[in-house]
C-alpha cells in the first residue's frame, strides 16, 4: 500500500530529502501513522531512521533554516525539530532487551524490523517510508492496518514479554482501548492479568499521566471497567477499586458503587470536558466504602461520606503524584458538597439555603450542579422526574438571588478596617465574629447584601459584643 498522497507535504519530503543525501532510510512511526487512517490530526510526529536520529535531526533543521529549533537529547539518543506549529521527534531504529527490575531498556542500533518489534501495540507499529524512491509506502509486518479495521488492540510480540518488559505497557493498552473504544484482543487481555503485580516498578507518575488520559476519553467507564476487572485498579487506586461490591443483609442491598460512579463520570463527560469536574466525579463517593452501615431501621446508610471524601482528597492526590494546589481543592470542594444541591430540592427550595450553597461553592457553584445533576442514577423514572424538577427550582433561585444579591463574589460589605474605626479597637477575634454574624445575616435574607443595611445590623448587634460607637 501507498499513502503518498496522505504525506504529500513540504516537511515530508524535506526529511525524505535529507534521508537520500546522507545515504539513509527514513520513516514516518508511530501514532502518526495510525491517525491517518482514524482521520485524526496530529502536531507531533515520529520518525524512524536506520542510523543515528541525531544525525538526521541536525540535517533537516539546516534544511528548514532559521525557523527550526533544534533539541539534542543526547543520553536517549533522540533530538527534537519544532518548526511551524510542528513537533518532530528523531530516533535512530533499535532493539531493546529489559532487567527484571526496570523498564528502563537497554539499548542497541538495529533495524527497522527491529524497531517495529520493540513497538507497544499492532496499531503504532506501522511506518510510511520518505525516501524518495519508496516515498509513502507503509510497512506494516503485523498487520496493524487490520487491527485497526477490527478495532483491535494486539501486541506485535509475544504479550507476555511486552508486559513484563515494560508494565506501562498494559496501562497503555487500556488507556488506548478507551480513547479509541477499541477491543483489547483476549490474549493480550489475559496476559495483562498475568502480568498485573509488575505495575510496581512504575511511578506514580507514569500511571497518573495514564489515569488522566482515561478520564480526559469520551467514555471513562471503559478504561475503569478494564482496569477493574483485569486486577490493576486493585494494585493503582485501592480507594476506587474498594467502591465495588454489594453487601446484603437482612435481604437488604445498596447499589454497586463502583458501576454507580462510573455512570457518574460518564454522565459528566457528556456535558463537559473539563478534567478536574471529571475528577470530582469519579471521587464523590470515595468515602462510602469507610462510612457504610447497616441499621434495622434505616437499611444500609453512608452517613457523611461527603465530608469524609473531601478530607480524604488531600492524601489521594499525594498518593498519586496529582498537583496539590488549586485543582485539588476545587475537587475537594465538590466532593464535600455534592449532596447540597439535591438536599435543597427535597427540604424545600429557600432562599437561605440556595444563598450558602452559592456562597459556599463560589465561582464553581454550575460545576457542584453539574457534578449533583450527573448523580442522579437511579432506574426509577419517576424519581428522576422529580429531582430534576427541582434541581431546575434551584436553578432559577440560583438566577434571581444573583441578580439581588451578587452571592457568587461575596465581599462583606463591612470590612475589618472600618469596624475597628467605627469602635475604636484594635486587631480581635471581635472583627471576625461580628463579619460573620453580618454575612449569616445577609445569607439568611435577613438583610440585603449592601453597606448600609449591613452597617445599620452592626449597630444594632454591637452591644451583644460589650461594644460601643466612638467614630460614627
């Protein structure tokens, strides 16, 4: 097969170019040349030399000119062209053998084929040639082009060995079964299950960057099932693997909260691609498993597993080499606060109680109703029916108290600064009780959320503070 015309670019036959001056053969690899025939487009491209890639790279960005910069990465034997909104990555073609212990390889010049081999998976294993003799002809020795027909996902080697030799491997097959929505073939799947306890020589890191891969996919619920099912979740996320299970007692059950969070998330990825919205998602219920009770009365009963899951998002996200910083506390946030919008609709929508849960959740409050909407699982239509009706009440409260009181960039109408003019007092605790006496006010409708009704209620609760007016 010829893919000529799907290569017909100036910077492929720029590198075919300086492939024939130095007496080399040259080849598009890689995830590139998959998406060709996926009709996905890529910025980043791989390219293949039988020789040093270094080389290669040196020659074409003399080629390209003052517009290419050029990247030597001379310890793995690769260097890095960024020309024109493109990333163009050389190698020279090797083989690899591994140690037990790492999956760091060692490394020798070799051939193409070889090169193919010591590729993960069938699909990224194919190469287009840019020599200009055999400009755009693939070389596919496994068969890639018919897995991707299948949407199959197949290792070029013996699965075994590709596992064992690089355990990321399996987190990548998963991870690619989930982008693509593609089958892992059941060889290579049981052989992920054979091979699931060598996942403990790769960092945190590594399985995170795979982790979020998966969750950034149209549908999650894929990679986790897989990941679930073949062992590895127990091993990588023992938190999220714990939510599985049905326990019965007094032939009572709950639901599967695994499957029910997995619908969550992908109820979530139908409205929005943000990641950390995503996040919150899979963890809402992380707490269940460690707040679970059983009451004759009651049934099985998760008390506070919300405010339990947020404190728990903290170690999770260090655990997992996640960023400690503000997506963690956004998702710690939602997590804690999930249930308040569905608890509103069934006491009762106040406007008090919809004034805190926007004070509360600030600028993310549509991503808490988001995340509470997403929630809603159960099979019974009828209960459904009623809870969006009152998410909706909530929503149009949500509107019109923004419009009156500008919840949402709360600022106390009274600062610190003037309280202590106004009394005549120093830095206190004093300050801070009556500002927090002031914005119960204001989220309770008791007074509206201006300066003067908020000066008027200080005046009026000042003495309750033994406190009298020296600058009014």
């Amino acid at each position: 097969m010829n893919l000529k015309q799907d290569i017909d670019k100036q910077i492929f036959h720029l590198i075919g170019q300086a492939a024939d001056e130095m007496g080399r053969e040259a080849y598009v690899v890689g995830g590139y040349v998959r998406d060709i025939f996926l009709n996905r487009t890529s910025k980043d491209i791989d390219f293949v030399t039988v020789g040093s890639g270094i080389e290669l790279a040196q020659k074409v960005a003399s080629l390209l000119g003052k517009g290419a910069h050029l990247s030597v990465f001379a310890t793995y034997g690769t260097a890095q062209v960024k020309w024109k909104g493109l990333e163009l990555e050389f190698v020279g073609a090797r083989k690899e053998s591994y140690t037990r212990d790492s999956r760091n390889p060692i490394v020798e010049n070799g051939t193409l084929e070889d090169d193919q081999k010591r590729r993960d998976f069938t699909i990224n294993a194919m190469a287009i040639c840019v020599n200009g003799d055999r400009f755009g002809e693939l070389v596919d020795p496994f068969n890639g082009l018919i897995d991707l027909h299948h949407k199959t996902i197949r290792t070029p080697m013996d699965p075994d060995i590709t596992f064992s030799d690089d355990p990321l491997r399996m987190m990548r097959a998963i991870r690619f079964a989930t982008q693509l929505e593609f089958e892992i073939l059941p060889e290579t799947y049981d052989a992920i299950v054979r091979n699931k306890e060598r996942i403990e020589i790769i960092t945190k890191e590594r399985i995170n960057d795979e982790l979020g891969k998966i969750i950034r996919s149209r549908r999650p619920s894929i990679g986790f099932t897989l990941l679930e099912t073949c062992g590895l979740l127990e091993l990588i996320f023992p938190e999220l693997h714990a939510l599985k299970g049905v326990d019965t007692m007094e032939g009572k059950g709950h639901k599967d909260n695994f499957y029910h969070t997995l619908q969550v998330v992908d109820n979530i990825c139908d409205k929005t691609d943000n990641e950390w919205l995503r996040w919150a998602a899979l963890l809402h219920d992380i707490a269940k498993p460690v707040t679970k009770r059983y009451d004759a009365k009651l049934g099985w009963t998760f008390h506070n597993h919300n405010y339990i899951g947020e404190k728990m998002i903290p170690r999770i996200f260090r655990k997992m080499k996640m960023p400690s910083n503000e997506k963690m506390k956004y998702v710690a946030k939602l997590v804690g606060m999930h249930m308040r919008p569905q608890s509103i609709g069934e006491d009762g929508v106040t406007d008090s109680a919809v004034r805190r849960m926007m004070f509360d959740a600030g600028e993310d409050v549509d991503d808490l109703m988001l995340l509470a909407e997403a929630d809603i699982t159960s099979k019974n239509p009828n209960k459904v029916r009623r809870i969006l009706e009152n998410f909706k009440l909530v929503r149009q409260r949500m509107v019109e108290i923004e419009e009156k009181d500008r919840i949402r960039n709360f600022q106390p109408p009274v600062d610190g600064k003037e309280i202590m003019t106004v009394f005549g007092i120093e830095p206190c605790n004093t300050i801070g009780q009556l500002k927090e006496r002031i914005k119960d006010a204001i989220l309770d409708g008791d007074i509206p959320n201006d300066h003067d009704a908020a000066y008027e209620y200080m005046l009026k609760i000042a003495p309750e503070f033994g406190l009298t007016v020296v600058n009014g």
